[in-house]
C-alpha cells in the first residue's frame, strides 16, 4: 500500500485535527510528533479537565490511521 510522505509539522497537524474531533479531544492543545528510533509517535498536552483514557484512545486510533496512510519524511 502507498503511504503518502510528509514532513512532521504538518503530520503533527492533521494528528491535532483528528485528535479534537474524539469525545475530550477538544482539551488537547498540542500535538508533537516523537521519532526516538526510527518509527514515530504522537505526544499531546491537553489543557485541564482533560480525560485522559478518551485522549489515550483518540491519540492510540489517530496514530494507527495515520500510520497507515503517511510516511514521515528523512528530513523532518
């Protein structure tokens, strides 16, 4: 399957977008894209009153979505 490659900021973007859309997503406040060893991640802050099982489940199914459909680019 082709995965579309694209640069972190804009990777961490449409995360944050899919990430507010969840029930509780609308307290994520920013989203950074993690690259310790090779493979990446979604990291969030979320403002208070977050709950954070909903922004666990919101980050977990944005991140399994959109390592299906992006690449993170070499020169992020």
């Amino acid at each position: 399957m082709f995965r579309t490659m694209i640069c972190a900021k804009d990777l961490e973007l449409i995360a944050l977008r899919e990430i507010q859309s969840f029930p509780g997503g609308e307290h994520v406040a920013l989203v950074e894209v993690d690259r310790p060893h090779g493979d990446w991640s979604l990291a969030v802050i979320a403002r208070d009153g977050a709950d954070f099982e909903q922004i666990r489940s919101a980050v977990e199914t944005t991140t399994r979505r959109l390592k299906q459909k992006y690449s993170l680019r070499a020169d992020w």
